[in-house]
C-alpha cells in the first residue's frame, strides 16, 4: 500500500510539474515571440493584399482559440480591390490565425493553419461590368528557384471558423442577391493539400436569395453537413456526404464539379424524397408560415433536381436543367371549416435543355383538389418553348370561394361567389407568326365578394363571364368576349363588356362606365404610395377595326366619350419621382384621344397639355407598340435636374438597370432617359427652364419626342440677357451616358457675364476672362454627356465662327507675353473690334483658323492649335508697315498661364490630340505635348499611336462582343 501511495504521489507530482510547466509555456511563448510573429503577419500582409488594412491591435495568446496558439486582430478593416477601394469588403471584431507551434519553436517560422473570424460583416460585389471588389490576395511567384530551407510566412491550412457573420453578395452582373445573417462555418481538412477532404458545418439564421429582383428564398433558416472531396490540380469537387436542410425541408446533394479552362462540367443531383408538404411549405416567404401553424397539413412530397454538363461561353455549351415536384393524398383543413381541401396531389416537371428558355418544356401531369361533392379542381397542362410554345392544355373546376376560403383558413383575406371555368387548349402559341392554340373555354365568377384586412369595406357584386374560342390555331379565328364584368365598390358600380373578334385585325367593340376610386382600391391590396386619392370615372363607347385606324379610314371608326383623371400619383422605372396628375379630361372622338384639360406636376416641374394622341386604340392591341401625338405645351417652370435617371425620389419601382447604377455611382446624377415608344411633336412654350443652375427664359419653339431621342427645332430662349435660337437632338445610350447634337447662334452676348454664369464657356473658352464687351456666336457641336450629365471634352466635335463685335481684350498672358518679347505694351491692349474667329474642334484640341488684327500700327494675324487642358501651339505673323504686306513669324508654345515666346521662328510644339471611344464614352488616351523632334519622327510616332488607338478601340470592340 506504501509503495502504491508513493507512485501515485509521484503520477500526480510530474503531472502537476507537466501542467505548470505547459502553463508557463502558454504564458513565456507569447513574450517570447511576439515580435517575429507580428513583423511576419504584417509583412504578409503587406506582400499579398492589394486592398488596405487596417485594424486597433494585435494579441499573441493561446487562450482565446484554447489550445491553439493563435494571433488575433482586434477591429479589423479591410477595403476592397480595384475600382472599389473606398468600400469595406470585410470587417470584424476579431480575426485570428492559428500559428503551427512545431515550427514556431524549432524553426522560427510562422506556419498558418487555423483562421478564426469573428463577428464579421462582409460586403462581396461585382458591379455591371464583371469587376469584383474581392481581388484583393496578390499572388507573386518568385523568379528565383524555390528555397526550401528559406523562412517566412507561409498558410498550410487545417481549419476555418466563422462565428456570428453577416454577409451580402451582390452580383450585377448575374443579377444576382445572396443576404445571410447569423451565419456560422466551420471548415476542416487538409486545405494545402494537392487532395483533401473538405468537412463543412453551416448555419445561418436568415437567408435570401433573388434573381433578377425575384425572390427565391426570403428569411431561411439553412444547415448543411457537408464532405467535398477537392482536387487542386484538376479542380474537381465531388460531393460525397452532402446533407441541406432549408427551414424543414431536407435535400441531400450528389455528384461532382469540375472546373475547366474555358468553363466547368457538373452533374449535381438533389432529392428531398418521403417528406411531407407541411416540410415543402416550410421554404414558403414567411408570411404564409403562420397560417401554416395553424392549419392541419397532411399528405406527401418529393422533390427532384438534376443539374448536368458542361458550360462554356466561348463554345456556347450550357447544362441541361431537370426537376420534378410530387405531391400525394395533400390535405389542408382550418379548424373551423366545415369542409376540408381533400385529395390534393401535383406532378410537376420541368425540363431546360442548355438553359435556353425557348427549349423549355413544363409537364404539369397533374394538379387537383376538391372541396366536397360537385366543388373540385383539375386542371392538366403540358407546354413546350417560349417564343413559339407548344401547348396542350385541360382545365377544369367549379369551387366555391367561400368554402375554399374557409379550408384554407385565410386570415387576411376574405371572398367569396361561385367559380366555373372549363378551357381547352391545344396548339402553338406564337406572337410573330400570329399563332394561337385551338382553343374553346369559358371563366364564369357569379356573385364575387371580396375584402381584405387592409380595408374595411369589400368589393361586392363581382360577376365575370368570359368567353375565348379559336377554330383553326391562328390569331385569325381568336375570339375574346367579356360580357359582363362587373363590380361595385363603395355605391358606385363598376361594368365592362368587351367583344374581341380577329386578332389578325381586330375587331373590337368595348362599352365602359364607371367611377373607380383608385387610391382606396389600392388600399385594398395593401399597396401604398402609387396614387393619393385618385378617382378615374369612365364613359366609354369603342366599335372599329384595327385596321380602320392605320389605313386612314377613320369615318367607320365609331369610338366616343370621355375618361377622367383626378389626383392620380404615378410613376416610370426611368424617373426618380413620381407624376401627380391634378386633373387629366379626356375626349375620344374615333382615332383621336384629346387632351381637353390636363394639369400634372413633377417635383417642381408643371405641365400643362392641350392636343391629342392618335390611334391609341392600336397602342394596346400592338406588340412593341408607339403612341403618335400632337400638343401644346405651357409651362411656368421645368427644372431638367430633377429628370436625371440618378437623382433621388420616392419612386421606388426604377428599372433593374437604373437601380444598379444608383449603386455602382451613389454620388452620379445620371442622364435623363427618354421613352422609346413615342412619336409625339410638341409646340412649347416654357416661362423658365433651369439646368445646374442656368436659366433658360422664356422657351419656345417646336420639340418632339421619336424613338428615344428629343429633337428641337427654330426653338429660341433668352440666357444671360441674350437671345440664343437652337436647333438640337439628345438621345440616351444609358442611365449613365447620352449624346447630343446642337446648333445655336447668338447675338450680342455679354462675354463676361457668360464667362462667369456658364460653365462650358469657362472650360471651352478661358482666354474669355480677359475679354469684356459684346460677341456673336454662330456654332455646331455634338458630343457625349457623362455620369453627371456634363460634356465630355473629348468627345467633342464641330466648329463655327466667333464675332467680336465689340469688345475689349486687356493682360491677355499670351497677347502680353508677345508684346514684351517685341518691346510693344500695346499688346497688352489690342483692338479686335469686329474680328471674325473661325474654329474646329476634335478630340480635345481646338483649331484656330487665321485671323488678323490690329495693334497700334501692326497688324498681327493668329492661327494654330490649343486644347481644352490649356496646351498652346500657335503661329503669330507681325504684320508691320505697308498693310502689313511685311512681317516676321512668332510661335508661341507652353500654355495659357504660362506662354513661351520664340520670335522670328516658324517650327512650334505639337499638340498630340486626345482619343475617345464612343462605344465605351471613355477617353482611352489625353492630348499631350509632342516631344521635341524632326518633323519625320514626329509624323511616324503620330502614325504608330494612331495605330495603337485603333488596335486598342478594335479590342475594347471584340471585348464587348465576347460579353
């Protein structure tokens, strides 16, 4: 017993010695080595990262990530990579990197196989045209033969950990929005090595995922349990253990990916198989998970999902997409119906050959219910294409809405009537070819009722019958009548009967009456914002034919009476505000719709209307349709600010394209965007139009709008004093570029008014802070605007001719600078009194045709070439006595603030000019000063840029093309 006592007091003694001992470890390493591992992080970091980074400070310990020893950044901050280096890429509490104690000790080497993050937020972006901000680890092989017995920093990773991320990805490219918040990861393997097995763990707390703005996922819960065997060499990932679970739905993942070198090959099955619809209807958007708590949900589903071949761009290869939902013996019953949703079953396939949606095939072998005896839906349909769809169809139901209503136990919703529909289908249903399904059906709705929580007064008396009919599968034999629908909403009823006949010129007969509160109709469906408290009242009588309207044969046109607009808000995905429509009458009289009294503002902009739109009968029966038109236009105040596509506003419902590049330029104003769908003249006449801060007086003139361009015609406004006539067209290429064309002339404009008031005239013209008095401007430009809305110079070009009618030209540097090298002050002070100068300008640079004036006795003459950046090249003769017949050349080079002054010679400096792709609105090279050299070197080396700028702008061509 004594000797037993003394070995386990001996066990516990060296156990005791071995726990202080690693104790003190943990404490003397990092004293130890703090030095050599943080001069090594920052070196690293310094060498691989391309964004910048910056954190509060460092920690060398072993007890925050216990055991491991580890070096942990507190608030750490990193930017992104080019062109995004002002935006956080990632920012956390706490990263930390788990140091290989081994060689730490033995080596002196800082081995990094462990990193931790923690409370992060990543922000990973890829703007329209492909750049990402996530570029920011720089790579840099060493030329020299790799030295195995160096030391340095080196990553042989072992395992990740994030805890509690938030992260956004946000793709404009793929149009694509991932947003996951709580998400923690867990990643081990051997990630260094040529083959390794990848364990993952993943949670996140709240995930959405859309494309194209459309939701697919909104506020899912998502675990996965994942093992991905990874090949770095032939970067093949196959997916061994793959288990997902999103809310309760269970999908496991099979197969594998396989990164090539002009794209990857796939073949990735998932199945969610013996799961019930309560698990399917858990990844429903969260608003219909609480009627589903409380809803009795039975029956079965599967899901299948099959992803498989190849993808490359350039060989215009895509996979083939596959998917199949089953839903068997589906029951849904509320506690208090009296009749349950019984029967429920679905078969749904889908099929997408090289994800082209014009081979795209949807099998629905199957949808039914019922809702007790002669109170069912079936409905049967198999399509095939986009543009040109097969279709066979078989549709079937008679339901009363009360009763589905009550089984289904809606809580916001309230309807009711008796719903009767049969429809047939079988054919091809193609717009261009004018093709339509044999067709024969019916939709009858008697005595509809419905309210929503939203409102408390409900819509009554809805009652639909509808009828459509095609004998032969042509938009020839299509027939489409309505007669009646009605409705009543608040005492005032509500009716439309619609006969369609002959879609290949169709015969239309359309009665409408009623008065429809607008505002409180939308109250109704919980939509807020797009009206105030509008009222639309109708009443309306529309006979004739199509094509009575295009051929002119407007006498058997029969179409009458008024419609009638009052407070209406309204909005288009190309305007940040919306349009109020204070009061809109309308006449119909057969081709023509008259604007009688229309009254509407936009933000501080007013307009009112008098004209008429032609053939808008034809605008909604067309594809691609154009509204043609005819007004007068009267205004007090139109501000173009406020119509740039960038600026903000309340409308929320702006194009995707619009709304990416308010993101990618948040401090850009846009351009304004025209429509494209119409051909309107208008005969303005405007009190004040304002434009960054100049104004336009008294605006009249002819304007029209035509395929997505304005055009004004012996249009005339009053600026700064003087009265400007212009003819001009302005055409949008996006919500972030426009160009223009324009030709003005102006007569006695003050040049130092101008100079100061206009912006152009400052950066075109800057010789014109030494030039007081009166000039004429007879001028033609066009070019291109920018991200703001303001010329880009170097995209200008044009000419015209500059009268200084009366003016005075005093301390001009470069008049001054050649006066002082030919001892005459007079320069300082010549007479230019009704001199004409002619001028051309392109690619940034401004050619100066000769012209001659006085000083005292002299006559000196100027020519030559300035650029927009001040750059000067000019050739002055000094004409003296008699007539100036004898002279001496001058040139003068350097610039405007600084010119340089070499008389009696004739050879200057060239300007080599700017160039400019108007594909791209990006100036791909600046005007610059030519190096001294012989007129040969100079013409070769103009000659070989021309040719570089050429290859170049082939290239940025091929490169748009290849996207």
């Amino acid at each position: 017993m004594e000797r037993f006592k003394r070995i386990v007091i001996k066990i516990l003694k060296w156990m005791g010695i071995s726990i202080a001992s690693i104790l003190f470890l943990m404490f003397i390493i990092p004293i130890l080595f703090p030095g050599t591992i943080s001069e090594q992080v920052k070196i690293f970091a310094n060498q691989h990262l391309a964004g910048k980074l910056d954190y509060r400070r460092t920690h060398l310990t072993f007890f925050r990530h216990f055991p491991s020893l580890t070096v942990s950044v507190d608030d750490f901050l990193l930017k992104g990579s080019k062109p995004f280096q002002q935006d956080t890429l990632l920012a956390a509490r706490e990263v930390a990197v788990g140091i290989n104690l081994k060689n730490l000790i033995f080596d002196r080497e800082v081995k990094i196989d462990e990193i931790y993050v923690t409370d992060a937020y990543g922000n990973v972006f890829v703007n329209s045209k492909g750049e990402a901000n996530y570029n920011v680890y720089v790579s840099k092989p060493s030329q020299k033969p790799k030295d195995t017995t160096g030391s340095g920093t080196s990553i042989k990773l072992d395992l990740i950990k994030l805890k509690n991320w938030n992260i956004t990805y946000r793709d404009h490219a793929a149009r694509v929005l991932v947003d996951a918040k709580g998400l923690n990861y867990t990643g081990r393997g051997g990630l260094s090595e040529d083959i390794f097995d990848l364990e993952t763990d993943l949670d996140i707390d709240k995930l959405d995922f859309s494309l194209n703005r459309i939701y697919y996922a909104k506020q899912k819960t998502l675990h996965a349990d994942l093992i991905t065997r990874i090949n770095t060499n032939a970067l093949t990932f196959v997916l061994r253990k793959n288990e997902l679970r999103i809310n309760d739905l269970p999908l496991k993942f099979t197969g594998f990916l396989s990164i090539l070198k002009d794209g990857y090959n796939l073949d990735v099955k998932a199945a969610s198989e013996k799961t019930t619809i309560r698990d399917m209807i858990s990844v429903l958007p969260p608003q219909y998970l609480d009627w589903a708590k409380d809803t009795k949900i039975e029956g079965n589903s599967d899901l299948f999902f099959n992803l498989k071949g190849r993808f490359s761009e350039q060989k215009n290869l895509k996979p083939r997409l596959k998917a199949r939902l089953l839903v068997r013996d589906g029951f849904v019953s509320n506690g208090k119906a009296p009749v349950p949703m019984n029967h429920l079953n679905m078969d749904l396939n889908v099929d997408l050959p090289s994800l082209d949606t014009n081979q795209l095939a949807i099998d629905l072998k199957n949808l039914g219910f019922d809702l007790g005896p002669k109170n069912s839906f079936k409905a049967v349909v198999k399509t095939k294409g986009l543009d040109e769809m097969q279709i066979n169809a078989d549709i079937k139901g008679a339901v009363d809405l009360q009763t589905l209503d009550q089984a289904l136990g809606l809580k916001d919703i309230d309807m009711r009537g008796l719903m009767d529909t049969n429809i047939k289908a079988n054919g091809v249903f193609s717009l261009d070819k004018k093709l339509f399904p044999k067709t024969n059906g019916y939709l009858n709705l008697k005595n509809g009722w419905l309210k929503t929580k939203y409102y408390p007064n409900p819509i009554q008396d809805i009652n639909i019958v509808a009828n459509i009919t095609n004998t032969d599968g042509t938009f020839k034999s299509l027939g489409v009548k309505l007669d009646p629908f009605r409705f009543n909403f608040e005492g005032n009823p509500v009716f439309v009967n619609a006969d369609l006949q002959n879609f290949e010129d169709v015969l239309y007969k359309v009665r409408a009456k009623g008065v429809l509160n607008v505002g409180r109709i939308y109250r109704v469906f919980a939509k807020k914002g797009f009206d105030v408290s509008g009222l639309i009242m109708a009443d309306l009588s529309l006979n004739g034919r199509q094509s009575y309207a295009t051929t002119g044969q407007y006498s058997k046109l029969d179409n009458k009476g008024n419609l009638i607009l009052k407070n209406i808000k309204a909005t288009t995905e190309f305007l940040p505000k919306s349009f109020f429509i204070k009061e809109g009458n309308f006449r119909f009289e057969n081709e023509k719709m008259w604007f009688s009294k229309f009254f509407a503002t936009y933000g501080k902009s007013d307009f009112s209307l008098n004209g008429y739109l032609l053939n808008t009968i034809n605008y909604f029966i067309e594809r691609k349709g154009t509204l043609h038109g005819k007004f007068n236009l009267n205004s007090n105040y139109v501000l173009i600010d406020e119509f740039m596509a960038l600026k903000n506003g309340d409308n929320s419902r702006k194009s995707i394209e619009v709304e990416y590049a308010k993101v990618e330029n948040p401090k850009s104003s846009g351009v304004v965007i025209i429509p494209k769908n119409l051909d309107v003249s208008l005969q303005t006449n405007i009190r004040k139009v304002e434009f960054k801060g100049l104004a336009l007086n008294h605006v009249k003139g002819q304007a029209s709008v035509e395929k997505g361009q304005v055009y004004l015609k012996n249009t005339s406004f009053d600026i700064i004093g003087s009265k400007m006539n212009i003819d001009a067209r302005y055409q949008d290429e996006s919500p972030l570029t426009a160009n223009y064309d324009v030709a003005l002339k102006v007569l006695d404009f003050d040049v130092q008014r101008a100079y100061k008031e206009i912006d152009m005239v400052r950066e075109m013209a800057t010789a014109a802070k030494n030039v007081k008095g009166i000039v004429s401007v007879d001028y033609k430009l066009k070019g291109d605007f920018d991200r703001n809305m303001k010329p880009i110079y170097p995209s200008l070009e044009g000419g015209g001719i500059v009268n200084l009618r009366d003016v005075e030209v005093k301390n001009l540097k470069m008049l001054s600078a050649v006066g002082d090298n030919i001892g005459s002050k007079a320069f300082n002070n010549p007479d230019m009194k009704g001199v004409n100068i002619e001028t051309h300008i392109k690619n940034n640079l401004i050619h100066v045709d000769k012209f001659t004036f006085r000083v005292s006795i002299l006559r000196p003459s100027i020519s030559g070439t300035t650029s927009f950046n001040g750059l000067l090249d000019l050739r002055v003769r000094i004409g003296i006595l008699p007539g100036g017949l004898i002279g001496f050349p001058i040139v003068v080079t350097g610039t405007h603030e600084n010119p340089k002054i070499k008389i009696f010679s004739k050879k200057g400096q060239g300007i080599l000019d700017a160039a400019y792709n108007r594909k791209l609105n990006k100036v791909i090279r600046q005007e610059r000063r030519a190096e001294k050299k012989t007129k040969r070197q100079q013409r070769k080396e103009k000659e070989a840029q021309e040719e570089r700028a050429k290859n170049a702008e082939k290239q940025i061509t091929k490169d748009l093309k290849e996207k």
